[in-house]
C-alpha cells in the first residue's frame, strides 16, 4: 500500500518541467513581439537576414516543440490523480476547447482585432487542441506502441515531402498552405498535425522517466539530450534526409553557420526537432531537483500557460497599436490582415523597430504579465475548481 508520504510527494508539480515551459513561454513572447513590432521581412531568408535577426528568430524555435512535449509529459504526470478514461475524457473536451480559443478568442481579439473572418491564419492552439483529441486515443494503447508511433511520425514523415497536394485533408496533415481560398474567405493552416501529433505522443512516453528514482532519470535525460543533439549534428552535416531544405558554404563563417542551422518548422522537419528537443532534454536533466532562484518567474509562467499565452497577444496588439498612433497619427493598419504576407497587421510605409527595440518592448510585455500570472498561479492552487484547468 502506498503511504501517504509518498502520495504527497506524488501529487507535487515537478518543477523542472514548469522552469523549463516557462522559459519558453518567454521567448515566445519575443516571438509575437517581433511579427508586430519589428522590421518587416523574413528573419530567415538568407538574402536579407542578418546573424542577429536570424538568431533572435532562432531561439524562439524552441518554442512550440518543447510545449507540445511538455503537454504529452504533463498529460502522463495527470495519471497519478486520474484513470486513464478521466485522462482520455480531459483531453478530448480541452483539445475541442483550444480548437475554438484558436478559431475565436484569439483570432478576433489576439492577432487580428478584426471580427470579418476574410482572412484566417490557423495556429499553434489548432494543433495543440487536435494533438490532444489523438492523445485521448491513444492513451489506451500500450507505451511502447505510443513511442513507437511517435518515432515514426517524427523520423519519418520527411518521406512525404515530395508530396504536394492542395487537398485539404493534406494541408491539414502535412503540407502548410489555403485550406480554403477563395476571394470572399481564406484559411491558411500554418501548423500541420503529422509532426506535432508525434512530438506529443514521445512526449506522453517520456512522463513515464519521472517516476523513475532521480540518479537513472538524470541520467537518462542527459544520454537522451546528448544522442539528440548528436544525431541533429550528424544528419546536417550529411546533409541528405531529415529536412527538405540544404545547407551551403555562404559569404562569411557566420552566415555558413545561419545556413547549417536554417532548417524548416512549417512543418517541423526531422532536423527542427532534434536541434531543438535535444537542448530541452538537457535543460531538464540540469533542471532536475533543482528550482535556482533565478528561474523563480519563468516557474510561475510554467504553471499557466495558457493563461499567460492568451493574455500576451492582445497585449502586445495593443503596444504595436500605440506604437502606430504615436508615429503615424492613425491605426487602421493594426486592424488589417487582408492576407498572408500582410499578417497579423499591414505595416504602413516605415514601419518597425530595430531590434534593440524589439527587445525592449519584449520585456515590458513579460514584467507586465508577470504579476497576472502569479495571481492566476495563486488562485489555481487555493482553488481546486476543475473549469480552473482549462485556462
């Protein structure tokens, strides 16, 4: 029988996951700082790029993989309080609930600030929310057939690349591009599932390691890191499977190296996430047990995301709405996203700071959501209310 020490220390969040979530919610931030605030044009275009524009892109990559692992790990910790068909059930109706967060809340009040639904970019709640629903599924399968699910997803589905269709089914699954486009009403699906539902069923399989005792879990997360890491390095120096975009010898040693890491997120090819769930790997094994100071508000952001992701895009709306009307004396461009290339605002003639403003803004964004979230944080743990978890 357990005891109930045991069942306490069970029941605690396991705070290098939080950390780790929390970090990359701040630099996600940066993420959506720079699509409204910055300079336009690509920060991956090697053409036009420069190294710093390139690397501050770069280390937002890191996002969106480690949060849809993250959720896989946190939907397996949930085991310890729930059945597996209370599991199941949670994420179904959560992944439906992020689905139309997408498709409401944060497409009329978050990026657009518009109510026409012309022009509709499908994001990352989309594929988080259907991430859940398989999940739900595949809960009731054995582990091992989870992992093996997940490898193969992800190891694989670079195979499909040659493969363009603008079926819809094909767009939702693989390929980025109009799911509907015609010229009264466009949806653009940004975040195809095949990788993602991948990244999140290894990720469900890795909750597995935090039940191990600390010494064989770190070191399993430092092998893991390590070999990941490896294999990223390995793969792009052969350079013939694992994106379908090649690297190249370039002008300067820098930009050789923007050009060996350039590799394709939409949708995550292999090499994406192995430079990027390597690193996060080791992040949690230098993590583990261990909660440095330093870390204590990205620890609070890691424990409401959602929250904290909802919240931060109308806010940093809003700035780049101000912004405008101190520079130009109108803000109609803020509420116009006709179209892909003019998404999630049209920047008028001149529009954009420089990085080091980007940066600044970034900051301000984060030191005024960081009081909110440590109050929802708060309030999450006086009060047990289940409707709590879906925000």
């Amino acid at each position: 029988m357990t005891t109930p020490a045991v069942s306490a220390k069970e029941r605690t969040r396991i705070e290098s996951v939080d950390i780790v979530r929390g970090v990359i919610m701040v630099l996600m931030a940066l993420d959506h700082v720079r699509d409204f605030v910055g300079l336009p044009g690509s920060p991956v275009n090697l053409q036009t790029t420069t190294v710093p524009l390139f690397f501050t892109r770069w280390s937002t990559h890191f996002c969106a993989p480690v949060f849809f692992l993250l959720m896989g790990t946190g939907a397996y910790l949930s085991l310890r309080r729930k059945s597996k068909r209370q599991l199941s059930r949670f994420l179904l109706t959560r992944g439906v609930w992020l689905i139309v967060l997408e498709l409401t809340v944060l497409r009329c009040l978050g990026f657009q600030f518009n109510f026409n639904y012309r022009f509709t970019m499908i994001f990352i709640l989309w594929a988080l929310g259907w991430a859940m629903i398989v999940l739900a599924g595949l809960v009731y399968l054995p582990e091992w057939a989870i992992t093996a699910i997940g490898v193969v997803m992800i190891a694989g589905h670079n195979l499909l690349d040659s493969i363009n269709s603008r079926n819809p089914l094909w767009v939702i699954l693989h390929q980025p591009g109009f799911l509907v486009n015609t010229p009264r009403v466009a949806v653009f699906v940004a975040y195809p599932l095949v990788p993602w539902l991948g990244v999140t069923a290894i990720g469900y399989s890795l909750g597995r390691v935090y039940r191990w005792e600390s010494e064989r879990r770190k070191a399993f997360l430092l092998r893991l890191g390590l070999a990941l890491s490896a294999a990223f390095l390995i793969l792009r120096a052969i350079n013939l499977y694992g994106d379908p975009s090649r690297w190249s010898v370039q002008k300067s040693a820098a930009f050789t190296l923007v050009s060996f890491l350039n590799v394709t997120k939409y949708p995550p090819s292999l090499l994406f996430l192995l430079m990027t769930l390597g690193p996060a790997m080791l992040a949690l094994w230098a993590l583990d047990g261990r909660s440095p100071r330093v870390f204590g508000p990205a620890l609070i952001i890691g424990k409401v995301p959602l929250f904290y992701y909802v919240l931060h895009i109308p806010l940093i709306h809003v700035i780049a709405i101000v912004i405008c009307y101190a520079r130009y004396g109108h803000v109609y461009w803020m509420f116009q996203s006709p179209d892909v290339s003019n998404y999630p605002i049209t920047p008028p003639a001149g529009w954009g700071l420089p990085l080091p403003g980007v940066y600044l803004v970034w900051a301000i964004v984060v030191l005024l959501l960081y009081p909110l979230c440590r109050w929802y944080a708060g309030v999450k743990q006086r009060h047990r209310s289940p409707w709590l978890s879906y925000l």
